[in-house]
C-alpha cells in the first residue's frame, strides 16, 4: 500500500457493467487498492458475464455486490449507505445501457440506484462500439450527466471488440487512476474561502403566462460551483431558473427568478465573499410594468416599456473589500476584447470571461466554452475549446494564481 498516495484512505465505489472491456476492471480495482483507496466493487447482472465476482472481490478485499439483498442469508444492501460512505465513484466501463438509465433515473440494479443515492463525484468511463458511441441518443445521454456535474472520462479511439477502429475503447486503468488523482489532488487550494457563484439565466415577466430571459442554462456557473468545492471552498450559488442539480460539495442553493431578486441575494451576501464569480447572464431590463392578467392579441402593435435593472457586477465592483477577488463574464457577438477590456475597467473587476456568442460549440447551452481570460493587468489567455468541466477548471486556476500573486 502506497501511504503517499493521493487516493490513500479514500472510500471508491467501482461500477462495474456489462461490457467487453470489464476485464480491464480487474486492473483498475487493483490500481486503485495498491494507491491505498479502500474499494467497494458493484457489479450489474451483466457485468458478471465477463468477469466474475470472486476476482474482484479478491482483488477488493471485500464481498462483491450484485444485488439488492444477498440470496442465502437475505442480507440487505443499502444504497444509501454506500452513497455516504463512498468519497468517489468510478462506472468503468460504463456500457451505452446503464448509462441511459442514469441519465434518465432508471433505478433497476443496485448500481444505478447506488448512483442517485451518492453524494459523491461520479466518474464515468464509456465503452461500447463506435456507432453505439455516436448515436444521437448516447450523446444526449452522456450530454445530460455531464450537466449533472459527472465527470466523464472520454473513451479512446482504437480497435474495438467489433473489431472495427474508432472511438469507444474504455479509457486505461492508469489513465483513470490519474484522472481521480488529479481530482483529488487539486488540492485544497481553496480551504476555508468562502466562493459566492450566480449562474443561470434571470426571467423579467411580462404578464401571468410570459416573460423576457435569454438562452442561458446554468452549466459553466454550475461547473465552476462544483470546481470550487471539489477544491475545498464553501460555495454559495446563486442560480435563476435552470434545470441542474445542485453540485456534490459544501454548497449552499440560492433559487432567484429576477434580475432584482439575484441583485438583493448577491449584494447581501458579497462582503462575506472571498471570491466572487459573475457567471449569470443577468436581464439588462425588465417590464416597467408587469400586466396582473394575461395580455390578449387585439391585433394592434404592443409597445413595451423596458427600464434597466441594477448592474450586479457593478454593485459588487464599486463594494469590493480589501483582499476581494472579483471575476466577471463577457458574453460578446463583436469587438469581444475591446468590449471585455472595458467592462472590467468599468466594473472594476480582477479578471474577466471572454466568450462569443458566434463560436460554434460554445457559450449558451452548449455542453463545451471557448473562453479567453483578461486580468487588470491586461494580460490575455486564450483557451481551446473544451468541455465545460474543464473550463471551469481553467478558470479555477486562473483565479487561485492571482490569490497567490496578490
């Protein structure tokens, strides 16, 4: 047992499902038990085709579980309990199959159901063939748990079972073992900072049944929520109207709907901020009056008088304590760093998020960001685009080298 290691003494539960490439879980629960991590292996029915329970029990060090009791002594299983004790959980490989009914709560085996149950980070290592990999539908799938805050652990391109080539071979055991290395060992760079996150559009309603609000979804300030926890800080969210569930982690849910609404949860909460992150796409006006009844069509032009709504960054900006960390976004269609540059200066911000609304595969409701990072001092870095897990990562980055430089 490596007692240096960054898994040592951590609890993980490895989902095992029924795929060719299960024999490579053999492997990668022994990785894991030689870094020092205590392993929990759950196997669905399926699973124990290609690999059988008493390898990866011994392997484990602990019996197996396959089913919600066990047969002969009719002992049960909770999923609950496996749910809290596990620190992370690993589905590798995770088959085209059990990961639909993860993403639409199929809770038929005591895996999946040990999934909905766990408070930790879930990583999910697919494997299948190349067409079953790009299907519409197990794109979708894998889309829907990445808003959900899992990490997906890409799959490889290469020789696959079918013997074809093309992407679907599960990701190595050793690349795996890095990835929660690397989780875990982001440090606790952030430990004991309080991090005040708004994410999500806002909704300025017209009348009973209508409303004004934009594309946003919520996920780059959702991943940045579970970023900053996963690194030891005490979230607070600040969400508008977005169908996401809430990050594992010291997170505490803020639900809005308005621009004023985020404006008065904001500002009574950003003095206590060490780090506050301005990822909400904010309506820059409302209704000046909202109708109490539905407005009918009488067949002539409606006219709609818009006032502005509060400036949130601003108001953070001009109350910025000493030792504050204030980062911004810029959701731009031209002149991005021009117009970026000058909403910083404006709103005196540290750093802000440059994305464009013309970059295919990015910005709103996209699962990946191209994004590039302006500090006061004008520095810029540009970033390739990628998922928005890992761009909330960057920016992470970004943000814990200026605590350090400032």
């Amino acid at each position: 047992m490596n007692y240096n290691s960054i898994l040592e003494g951590k609890h993980i539960v490895l989902g095992i499902t029924g795929g060719i490439a299960a024999y490579k879980s053999a492997a990668l629960c022994r990785l894991m038990v030689k870094a020092g991590a205590q392993v929990q292996v759950i196997m669905t029915p399926n699973a124990r085709e290609f690999i059988t329970p008493v390898t990866l029990s011994t392997l484990s060090g602990r019996p197996v579980i396959t089913e919600f009791f066990t047969a002969n002594t009719g002992q049960w299983n909770s999923h609950v309990d496996l749910g809290l004790w596990a620190d992370a959980m690993v589905i590798a490989p995770a088959t085209a199959s059990t990961i639909a009914k993860m993403a639409t709560g199929v809770a038929d085996n005591m895996l999946v159901t040990s999934y909905l149950s766990t408070r930790a980070p879930v990583f999910i290592a697919p494997a299948m063939d190349l067409d079953m990999m790009a299907h519409p539908t197990t794109v979708r799938n894998l889309s829907l748990l990445r808003s959900y805050g899992n990490h997906i652990i890409e799959a490889a391109t290469g020789e696959l079972a079918s013997h074809l080539t093309g992407k679907g071979r599960m990701e190595e055991p050793e690349r795996i073992v890095k990835v929660l290395e690397e989780y875990f060992g982001t440090g606790r760079e952030l430990a004991g900072k309080r991090v005040l996150i708004t994410a999500g559009p806002t909704v300025e309603k017209l009348d009973p049944v209508r409303y004004l609000s934009n594309f946003s979804s919520g996920k780059m300030g959702f991943a940045l929520a579970a970023q900053c926890a996963a690194r030891g800080a005490n979230v607070t969210l600040v969400a508008g109207p977005v169908s996401l569930s809430t990050p594992a982690g010291q997170i505490e849910r803020v639900n809005v709907t308005s621009a004023l609404e985020m404006h008065d949860a904001v500002t009574a909460r950003a003095a206590r901020a060490d780090v506050v992150i301005l990822c909400a796409a904010v309506a820059d006006y409302r209704a000046e009056q909202t109708a109490s009844s539905k407005i009918k069509r009488d067949g002539n032009v409606l006219t709609l008088t818009l006032v502005p709504n509060p400036d949130i960054a601003a108001a953070v900006g001009r109350d910025k304590r000493d030792g504050q960390l204030i980062v911004g976004f810029a959701l731009e269609t031209d002149n991005g760093l021009e117009n970026a540059r000058a909403k910083m200066v404006r709103k005196k911000l540290d750093m802000i998020v440059l994305n464009s609304a013309r970059e295919p595969n990015a910005g709103f409701q996209a699962d990946n960001n191209t994004i590039t990072i302006i500090d006061s001092d004008g520095t810029v870095t540009p970033y390739d685009n990628k998922p928005k897990t890992d761009v909330a990562a960057d920016i992470v980055d970004h943000i814990v080298s200026l605590m350090h430089n400032s």
